[in-house]
C-alpha cells in the first residue's frame, strides 16, 4: 500500500471545477503550499474553500483567491488579504464566517461521521439568528444572507445546532508521514491540519519529511492513513520555504 505520488501536480490533477476542499494551516503556519500551487497551475476553479483563513496577497490560498479560482469560502480569519476584502464586498465571493472553535468542531465532526452537533458559541447573535451577509451585489446590498439556525436548551442553556463538514477534497501539510499516509505535525503547523484531513473524502498530504512505514511510533501519529489517500515529498527547498506572517523581535 503506496499512496505515494510522484509529484503535487500529479496529486492534484483530478480535482475538478466546483469542488469542495478542507485546506489546513493557521495564517502562514502549516499552509500546503506546494499543493496549493499545483493546484493553481492545474487550472481547477469556482471552488469552495473551507479553511481557517484564505492566505494572504500572494501566499497560501491569496494565490488561488488572486486568479479568481474560489467561488466561496468558509472560515473563521480574514483580516490579512485586501483582495479577500476586494472580492468580498464587490459582490466577487460569498463568504460564510463560523467561530474558530465551531469550525475546528465542525471539520472534526465531518470526519467523525458525526452530522451535526449542538454548541454555545454564536447564541444571542446573528451566527444563531442569521442575517450575517455571505453575498453582497456590488452596489453594497445583501444577495444572499445567512439562514437561521436551530436552538435547543441544555442544561437550562440555550445551544446552536452546527453542522459537520466533509468535503470532496483535502490538502494539508505535514512534518512526517510513511507510505501508508500515517501523519505527524510539527509545532504550530498541528493546527487546523489535522481536522482538515478527517474532512476530505480524498486527503493529500504533502509531507517534509517521507519514512518507512513502522518508523514512526504509533503514540506519535497525528493522523492515522485510513485518513489519506495520497501523500507527495517535498523537496529540501519547498520544505524549508516557510513565511512568517508577522515578524515582531526586540528593539
């Protein structure tokens, strides 16, 4: 069992117009990039995106975002990319926001097999009672509002229902991995990559660093293979091509 593929490219070279993808990573930290680029240069577009943030200008997804190929998003950050913003307000982009912890929930839940689930977070605001603009027109109205979401008490508190996320695809990047697709992070890069590898009916992992399966502990794996379906290497300059969003160092 070789889930092995010769290169990102090739990894990516069935994902079609309009399909789904759980993307991993957290600002820049754990971004596949390597697949992301591959997947530009395949030309797939109108997709949907699911993912903590949409990159920034010209890293991460901004690279797919800034040639128009992502028809929607659903994430948790957009702060740090003025073409999101751009594409957003002209009407370009729909755009559905979720709490960082539900997201993280949902994609978890995805990939558990679990459909939907209950939580506080968003009760008393339009997250629950909807409203929240995921489309514009480009004259500033709202097309398309978010619905709203059902309610229940537990406990005597109010919850919402939210719904798990399985996508089409996943792409997602990571510190280690064997032949058969077992999964390890590193640091900070453990972020959002795990839960976006349960997500994916197809998960492709580019890793760093590729072992013999039975190398890595079984205490140590992140993301068992059962998981992933296709695993690309790096190269030693793509491995050590990792940005930081925000430099901050001493005086």
């Amino acid at each position: 069992m070789n889930k092995v593929r010769p290169s990102a490219f090739e990894a990516v070279a069935d994902i079609p117009d309009g399909a789904s993808l759980a993307v991993g990573g957290f600002g820049l930290s754990g971004v596949p990039e390597t697949l992301v680029r591959a997947l530009h240069a395949q030309g797939a577009g109108r997709l949907e995106i699911i993912s903590n943030n949409c990159g920034v200008d010209g890293r991460g997804l901004g690279v797919l975002l800034a040639a128009g190929r992502i028809a929607r998003v659903t994430g948790s950050y957009v702060g740090e990319n003025r073409e999101f913003a751009r594409q957003y307000l002209s009407g370009e982009l729909e755009v559905e926001l979720v709490p960082q912890g539900t997201l993280a929930e949902r994609l978890r839940a995805g990939g558990a097999g679990i459909p939907a689930f209950y939580t506080p977070a968003g009760v008393g605001t339009a997250v629950a009672q909807g409203g929240l603009p995921w489309r514009y027109a480009p004259d500033g109205s709202v097309t398309v509002a978010s619905p709203p979401k059902e309610t229940r008490e537990f406990a005597g508190r109010p919850h919402v229902l939210e719904h798990g996320i399985t996508t089409d695809f996943a792409l997602v990047r990571a510190w280690r991995g064997d032949r058969h697709g077992n999964l390890r992070f590193r640091q900070a890069a453990a972020n959002f990559n795990p839960l976006a590898a349960m997500a994916g009916r197809v998960t492709i992992a580019e890793v760093e660093e590729l072992v013999e399966p039975g190398e890595l502990d079984p205490n140590d794996i992140h993301v068992p293979g059962i998981y992933v379906q296709r695993v690309t290497v790096l190269t030693a300059e793509e491995a050590a091509d990792k940005q930081i969003e925000k430099r901050t160092v001493r005086s």
